[in-house]
C-alpha cells in the first residue's frame, strides 16, 4: 500500500462519492446520506475545493477530506467566517490505517496556513481529540439551535483566534439531507442493503 495524497479534480467525482457512500453505508443509519451531502456541498459557493483532499492507493480512490466555509453569529448579529469539515472518509478496508489522520493533519496544515481562524466538527470525539479539537462548549459556541453535545467540536488554529469569538454555528445548508431526495439520488449507485447496526445506536 502507497497513499498518496491530492486535491480532487471533477473527474474524481463519481469515484469519491461512491468511496464516501461505502465508508459512512450503516454506520450512523440504515444507508448513508454523506455522498448526497458532498454532491450538494460541491456546487455550494461555500465549498472550499483546494481544501478536498483525496487519498489514493496507487490510483484508486481511498479516502477524502472535504472543508465549507461556515460561521459563527453573535448575539450583535456579526458573523465570523470558520471552516466546517465533514465529510471525512476512508474505505472499509483501509480503516485503521492512519489514513483518516493523514488526510485530517495535511488539510488542518492548509487550512492555517491560508490563515482560517478555525474548524468545526460534528464527530466522535475519541477520535477527534487527538488533533486538538475541544468541546464547542469550552469556546462559547453551541450549534444553530442552541445546544451543545459531545460530537460538536472546535480547533482553533492559531490557540487565540478565537478569543472574543462566541455565538451559534451555521453550517451550509447542503448538510440538510431530504430523505426524498437521498432516495432518488441513490438510485444512480449500485443497489446495496441497508441494515440496522449497534453503530447507529451511539
Ligand atoms: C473515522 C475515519 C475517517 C477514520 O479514518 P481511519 O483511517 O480509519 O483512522 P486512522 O487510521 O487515522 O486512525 C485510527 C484510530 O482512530 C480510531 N477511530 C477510527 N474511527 C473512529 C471513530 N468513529 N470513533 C472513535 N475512534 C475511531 C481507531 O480506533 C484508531 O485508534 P488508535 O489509533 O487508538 O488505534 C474512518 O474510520 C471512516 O471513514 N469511518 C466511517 C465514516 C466516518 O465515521 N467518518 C467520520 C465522521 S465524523
């Protein structure tokens, strides 16, 4: 196994997306709706394309990471522009491999480097503390709705760009998937059994 890692380019599309549909099938419900949500988020102008890496094992797709542009409003109405990252995936087979961590590190390198004050995650935290992300909860920040749980997570890139920062999160509005829609949407893959599994419980 080599992994090598790149941007994406629009003839990776349908290769990605079906890589991300095989990652995330049964895991958080019956099926998976992240193929669906990277389609949409590519055409959003929220969409940061030099930031969606793929990993390849010499050609074939393994893996990617993709960042939205998104914010955090005050009470006074201001916003402040964050990255959103999601969806991360690595296929079934490569799991465990130091993939997911591979493409997490280049692409939060990148995102400081063109000086993002932070990212913003929804994930499980056994996994994402390890690269610095914190409850949003320690930075004054809870979701659009208010609230605050263990899978909403913060980095602050730089340790202090933050500061003075607090409010609700507002993703872009291609993370709302329409069951409808994903149904339709998925018909354009290969037929495949969804399942009720113990993951989708947590
Ligand atoms: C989550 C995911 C991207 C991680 O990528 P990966 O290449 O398997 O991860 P790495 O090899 O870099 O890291 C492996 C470590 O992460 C842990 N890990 C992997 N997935 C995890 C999860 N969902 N929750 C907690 N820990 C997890 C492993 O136990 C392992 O821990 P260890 O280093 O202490 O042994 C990948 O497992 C995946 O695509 N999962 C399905 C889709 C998904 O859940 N995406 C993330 C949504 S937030």
């Amino acid at each position: 196994m080599e992994i090598s890692i790149r941007t994406e380019s629009e003839n990776d599309f349908r290769e990605v997306e079906n890589m991300v549909r095989e990652a995330f099938w049964d895991i958080y419900k019956p099926g998976a709706a992240e193929h669906l949500v990277l389609h949409k988020l590519r055409k959003s102008p929220a969409f940061v394309p030099e930031f969606h890496l793929i990993a390849c094992d010499d050609g074939k797709i393994v893996g990617n990471i993709a960042y939205s542009k998104a914010y955090i409003r005050n009470a006074g109405d201001e916003r402040f522009e964050v990255l959103c990252m999601g969806p991360l995936s690595v296929l079934p087979d490569y799991q465990g491999k130091g993939i997911g961590g591979l493409l997490l590190r280049e692409s939060i390198g990148r995102a400081r480097q063109f000086g993002y004050r932070a990212i913003v995650i929804f994930g499980n935290p056994g996994y994402y503390r390890r690269f610095g992300f914190q409850d949003a909860g320690n930075f004054h920040i809870a979701t659009s709705d208010g609230h605050n749980f263990d899978a909403f997570m913060v980095l602050d890139l730089s340790g202090n760009r933050l500061a003075g920062i607090e409010g609700r999160f507002f993703a872009d509005p291609a993370f709302e998937v329409d069951e409808a829609e994903l149904d339709e949407f998925d018909t354009s893959f290969p037929p495949k059994e969804k399942h009720v599994t113990d993951t989708q419980l947590k």
